[in-house]
C-alpha cells in the first residue's frame, strides 16, 4: 500500500515537472519569437547610436574597398608593363639609342620601373647636351633616380596607410556598439523589471552585429594591407636594381668617350 503511494506521488511530481517545463519553454519561445535575426530586423531593433556605429563601419568597409580595387588596378598595370619595358628598354641602352629608350619609357607610363628610369635618361641626356664633366652628370643622374624612386615609391603607397587604420580601428569602433548594446540591455531590464530573453534580446543582438560587422571590416583591411605593402617593398626592390644598372650603364658609356 505504501509502495502504491509512493509511485503515485512521483507520477504526480514527474507530471507537475513537465507541466513546469513546457510551461517555461513555450515563454521562452514566445520571447524568441518577438526577436527577429534577419538583418532588416536587428537594423529595426537598433537604437540610433548602435545605428550610427554600423554606419560608420560600412562607410569605413567601402572606403577600404575602393583601396583594394584602385591599388589592385594600379600595381596590376605597373607589373604588366614593366615586364613589357625591361627588355624593350635594355635592348635599346645596349645600342646606345638613349632618346629610344626614353620614348619606350614614356610609352609605359604606368610601370614604375619606366618612371625611374625616364628621370635618370632625362637627366643624364640633358647634361650630356651641356657637355658638362662626368662627375658632376653621375651626380645628377644619380640624384634624379633617388628622387623618382621617391616619388614612385610614394604613388604606390598611396590610400594603403588607410587599410593600416581601418584595420586597426574598425574593432574598437565595433567595441564601442557592443558596450551600447549591453547598456541598452541593461536599461531595458531596469525599465521592465524582468531579466527574461525579450528584454534583453534587443541590447545583446545590437552588441553582437556591431561587433562582427567591426571584424567583419577589419580582417580583410589588416590582411590586404600585409598584401600590398609586400608588394610596395618588392617594387622598391625592382627600382633600386634598376638604378643600379642604369648608373652602371652611365659610368659604362663615359668610360668609353
């Protein structure tokens, strides 16, 4: 008889478990349920400053892009052309047609190589006309190389220090919507009085998507700006050798006068 008792007051509390259970469950799907997670809905159930961080990310997302595009574009065209200048140009130094290989240089005004070593060509032709000692035209050939090797150098990194600073910035920026994010949570469980998912939900979601939109922005930054400055260092490379052979021709060409 006891036995029998017993089974039926645990019927009777497993029964009452489930019941609390379904009960919590359904409240908590009813919760959900008022928290939408596509991206019309998290933009909706942003406040204006979480709104005004995804704004400045995207921005910052659309100015690097244009970088990459516009820096991708720019050392595409200096690559392939200076593939088509280097032998163009050594042919025309090696039968001494200096004016010849001036004009190949500025046929590929996009290659860097053809930039630097047009400034050194020019310089070195206009002293020749001058009949000036050998010296002083080295001197000024050499000194016209390092400033077009400047000049190019600084062509090619242009907008990439921006991909250094949106790569280094964009996660704060997106920290500082996560901390908006879970103040409005916390605002929103003052003002309700409840810690339930439905008051909560809004703050952390805007927590959240700032903060990926902020990795979001930077990975690829950070990652293309490692790219393109390794790029930049072997294009710099490309320029000193070039220099170097074309002072070498110089010296050369004076040896034989």
């Amino acid at each position: 008889m006891a036995f029998d008792t017993l089974a039926v007051h645990a019927v009777h509390n497993v029964s009452a478990a489930l019941q609390h259970t379904s009960a919590f469950l359904a409240m908590f799907q009813d919760e959900a349920q008022q928290v939408g997670w596509d991206p019309v809905a998290l933009w909706r159930q942003m406040g204006l400053l979480a709104k005004g961080v995804v704004v400045i990310l995207f921005i910052m997302s659309a100015w690097s892009i244009g970088v990459m595009i516009d820096r991708y574009i720019a050392f595409n065209a200096a690559r392939k052309q200076s593939r088509a200048f280097a032998p163009a140009v050594a042919g025309a130094l090696r039968d001494g047609k200096i004016e010849e290989a001036i004009r190949i240089a500025e046929r590929n005004k996009k290659s860097h190589l053809a930039k630097v070593v047009t400034a050194g060509l020019q310089e070195f032709r206009a002293h020749t006309d001058s009949n000036e000692i050998s010296g002083d035209q080295l001197d000024a050939s050499k000194r016209a190389l390092e400033r077009a090797e400047a000049i190019v150098h600084a062509e090619l990194k242009r907008g990439i220090g921006s991909l250094a600073t949106i790569g280094s910035t964009a996660p704060f920026i997106g920290l500082l919507g996560t901390v908006v994010g879970i103040l409005s949570a916390f605002k929103k469980i003052a003002e309700t009085k409840a810690a339930g998912l439905a008051s909560v939900a809004g703050g952390i979601s805007e927590a959240l998507v700032t903060t990926a939109v902020g990795l979001f922005v930077a990975i690829p930054a950070v990652m293309m700006y490692n790219y393109f400055t390794s790029k930049v260092e072997a294009f710099d490379v490309e320029m000193d050798n070039s220099s170097s052979e074309l002072v070498d021709y110089f010296i050369k060409r004076h040896g034989k006068r």
